[in-house]
C-alpha cells in the first residue's frame, strides 16, 4: 500500500543529494556571513548544488502535489472503495484502498522529512541575504516566519487527529494550499532576473528528472 510519507519521502529525497552536500553548508555559512553568493552561470541539473530559491520552489512543489493528491483522496473518502473512482498514471485506484491511504502519523513524518531534507529555514534566510534587495528584506524575514509557521500548523494540525476522514483530509490540503502560496509569493521579494533565474532552474531540475526517470522506465509521479 502507497502511504502518504513514502510519496513525501521520495520528493524530498529527489532533491536531497545536493543539499547534504554542499548547499546546507553554505546557507550555514551565509547566514553568518562567510557565504558567497550563488553561482550565476548556467545551471546543470543533476550536477550543481539545488540551493536557495531553488529548493524553495521544490518544496512548493511538493506541497503542490500534496495538496492535490489530499483533495483527491477525500472525494474517495480516504481510501473507501467507489463506483467511479479516478485513478493514477499506473492504473492504481485512489478509491479502492489498495494502493493509498494516508494517516496523521504519515503527514507528520513526511514533513519533518521534507523539512529536513530541504533545510528550508535556511535556504530562506540564504535567499533574504543574497537575492533579495536591502530594503525588502524586513518584510521577507516576516514572510518567511509566516513559512515556517504555516509547516509547524501542518504538523500541529495532523497531531490533533489518530485517523483522517474526508473533511479532514481537505483541512490538511488546505494547509498545503496555505504553504504553497506563502511560499510562491515569497518570490515577489526578488528582482525580475533572480526571480526568472530561479524559475529557469527549477524547469531545467523537472526536464532532468523526467528524463532519468523515462531513461530508468519510471514515470514521474502525476495526479
């Protein structure tokens, strides 16, 4: 059966590579004052570091995908079998409770996974430091602990529960949805070219992705 953490477990771990190796290590190091800003040339997916705005944009991806896999489950009524029930790319149903289902427990440990593998506190403050402008960052700083905030209500909010219903599992992709805004407008902070450079990165990672994944004859996951 496909539970909810191994779905966060593998988002996060496909951006994960990069992070333990040298981006977190350079946030920490930014954040004090020893960093160098992030390269500016053309960026190679699949051989540079993901840092910065980039691993944000990633983490907006997986709250995406979240979001929309939650909103689905909870038309199947989390797993409960159903006439018509929409299913994935693989022919797994959503509504036959086969191959997903998802618990408060799985919410919980996917997002410490996917906050810890991201170290998204940190490539936030990277960003505020290095991208965004001098006069702007009062306001990111603010926004930021709004970001974090909104994943510590996530899991909060999960804790509260020992099984999900529907309802319940629309008030968690709420949260997602919550996440996945705060985290795009974040972006609003930077200058039209980091904001562009950013974006054209994350394109590059998803095309790189998508073909490894064709060349390993696995299909990216899609709702």
């Amino acid at each position: 059966m496909l539970h909810i953490t191994p779905i966060l477990a593998v988002a996060a771990s496909t951006l994960s590579p990069a992070w333990t190796r040298r981006s977190i290590g350079g946030a920490a190091a930014a954040i004090v004052g020893l960093g160098g800003s992030a390269p500016a040339a053309a960026f190679e997916a699949g051989a540079d570091q993901e840092i910065s705005g980039l691993v944000v944009l990633r983490v907006a991806e997986v709250c995406a995908f979240q979001e929309k896999l939650l909103r689905t489950l909870a038309l199947c009524g989390n797993g409960k079998p159903k006439a018509v029930a929409p299913v994935d790319q693989f022919g797994n149903g959503y509504c036959d409770n086969q191959a997903y289902s998802v618990n408060p427990v799985q919410i919980v440990f996917g997002t410490g996974i996917l906050l810890r593998n991201s170290n998204l506190d940190g490539n936030l403050k990277l960003m505020i430091q290095e991208e965004v402008p001098p006069p702007k960052r009062d306001a990111a700083i603010k926004d930021a602990v709004v970001i974090m905030n909104t994943f510590n209500k996530l899991v909060n909010t999960a804790s509260t529960y020992t099984t999900f219903e529907g309802d319940d599992l629309l008030l968690i992709a709420d949260i997602y949805a919550e996440a996945r805004q705060n985290l795009a407008r974040f972006f609003d902070f930077l200058p039209a070219e980091a904001k562009d450079r950013f974006y054209n990165y994350a394109d590059s990672v998803r095309k790189y992705e998508e073909k490894v994944s064709k060349e390993d004859g696995i299909d990216r996951m899609k709702l």
